[in-house]
C-alpha cells in the first residue's frame, strides 16, 4: 500500500492558506461545543484569535523584512490578547488598544492576502482558499469594529442578554453580528441603534457583496486567460 497522501491533501497541506483556513472555520466549529457559558465561550473566541493571528504568518509572508515586521506585530497582539484574556485588565484606554490593534492587523492581513489572490499567476486550490480566508478576514475586521464602537458606548448596540457576558470588550457577539452583516442574513436579533454604527453595517454588507462579485469575475477571468494560453 502506497504511504503517499492523497493529492488533494496533499496540496491542502502545503498551502500557504490551508492552517488558516482551517483555523477559521474551526472558530465556527468549535463554538457550539462549548457549555452554556457565555464568558468561557468568550474566553475560547479570545484564544481562537490568537491561533488566527499565528496562522496569518505562514500566508501572508512574501519577504523576509515583511515577515519580520508581521512576526513582531503579531507578537505585540498575542502578549497584548493574553493580558486582557488571563489578568483582566480593566482599563478603557488598555481594552481600546487591543481592540486597535486587532482590526489594524487584520486589515493588513487582509490586503496582502488580496495581493496574492488578485495577481496574475494561475488559479490553483491555495488562491481559492485565500479567497475564501480574505472573505471571512472581512467579517474578522468588522467584528473588533463593532467591538469597539460598543465599548467606547454600550448604548450603540441592542443585544440580547444571553449572547452578552458582562465586558464590553468580548467579541463573540459581534462575530455573530459581523457575519450575519457580511452574509446578508439579518436575523435582526442585534440591532445597530447609533448612526455610525449603522453606516459601517451597511458598509460590511456592501463590501462583502462587491467582494464576491469582484473575485468571481476574477478568478474566471484568470481561468479563461490561462486555459487558452498556458505560457
């Protein structure tokens, strides 16, 4: 018998995409496993980010002086994200940072992603799952967006009491939030109640329409142009 993998498998393994990928959908995976506990579930949501935050690096490194830069940026995320999830740091200014600079590394995430994805080289199963992780990177900006806004003013969400644990700066329902924006499905269950912050729901839901519709057309377009001219 062959000890060789699977040559899908295989391809999905050594991709630059593939952990995480599988890093993100374990976030939606692992979630309804947890106990009805709202503030261990957020503690899991917390250490989940920094699983993301780790896998980011494999993607998205192109140079050595890149992957220098995001190394050490993920570094001041994780040593930041494990203050606030295991010593309960308090301060508001301490709490915004994290919040800062989660969706700034992310959004950096996201556009080197975007550069890979939109190049000109062939379409392989690796670009398709970066087009997949950069969809749901989006949803991952928006969620520390929302948190953000809701703890800066608690006031500028209407959340159900069951999806809330107390701390203004946990994110597990504003993931919920974000992707049900993204995804235009609305249940409407959480309702954005400032101007801005409605602004920025529509602008996720109309960022996740115009992605997809964008990297579609794209990734068709290389398809056809490298089936007929495989130079």
């Amino acid at each position: 018998m062959s000890n060789q993998p699977h040559p899908i498998i295989d391809a999905v393994l050594k991709g630059r995409f593939s952990a995480l990928l599988i890093t993100l959908a374990l976030m939606f995976l692992v979630g309804p496993l947890i106990p009805g506990d709202q503030v261990l579930l957020d503690k899991t949501f917390g250490v989940f980010i920094m699983l993301v935050l780790v896998s980011c690096l494999r993607a998205i490194a192109r140079t050595r002086r890149f992957l220098v830069f995001m190394a050490l940026f993920t570094l001041l995320n994780i040593v930041v994200g494990s203050a606030e999830i295991f010593s309960d740091m308090e301060t508001d200014a301490f709490r915004s940072m994290v919040l800062v600079l989660r969706s700034a590394y992310f959004v950096v995430v996201f556009f080197s992603i975007m550069r890979y994805v939109l190049d000109s080289s062939p379409v392989t199963g690796d670009k398709i799952c970066g087009a997949i992780s950069a969809y749901m990177m989006i949803g991952v900006v928006w969620t520390f967006v929302f948190t953000l806004f809701h703890h800066l003013d608690p006031a500028s969400f209407e959340i159900p009491a069951a999806l809330l644990s107390g701390d203004t700066i946990n994110s597990t329902w504003a993931f919920y939030f974000s992707f049900v924006t993204l995804t235009t499905l609305g249940y409407g269950d959480i309702t954005p109640l400032t101007p801005g912050v409605q602004s920025y729901a529509i602008m996720e839901a109309a960022i996740g329409q115009v992605f997809l519709a964008v990297i579609v057309a794209r990734l068709i377009a290389l398809h056809i142009t490298h089936v007929r001219d495989p130079e």
